[in-house]
C-alpha cells in the first residue's frame, strides 16, 4: 500500500532542513536538497517500519480504530 504524505524544505545556512508534516518527528537534513530529500524518505521509512513492529508485538494490548478531525 502507497501512502502519500507532506514534505517540507527549508534552507538553513549551508544546510536543507526537511520534515514531515503529518507525522512529527520524521525530520532531517542535508548538504543538498537531493540529500536532505532521501534523507527524508529513508527516515520516514525507518519510522513507519518501526512503528509497524512496535504494533505488532503489542498484541492484544492495542487498540486500533480509524480517527478524523475536520480544519
């Protein structure tokens, strides 16, 4: 499943910050906008596989239910 989500750039001095606005910590940076761009991806992937096992091995201590929020 492909899951679409929201980058954010902003060049710092030397260096590209980036970030991802629906999940808060997903965050990094690079020499380059291509580094900081996948930088990025990589991070947020190591995040969402990371939190894929920690659902997992909770078990049955979890619960799980769609949520929504209007702006």
């Amino acid at each position: 499943m492909k899951r679409q989500f929201t980058a954010i750039y902003k060049k710092q001095g030397k260096w590209y910050l980036g970030w991802v606005e629906e999940v808060p910590g997903v965050n990094t940076q690079g020499k380059t906008l291509k580094e900081a761009k996948e930088n990025l991806k990589e991070a947020l992937s190591l995040i969402w596989e990371a939190n894929q096992i920690f659902n997992k091995t909770a078990g049955s201590r979890i619960i799980r239910e769609p949520i929504s929020i209007s702006r």
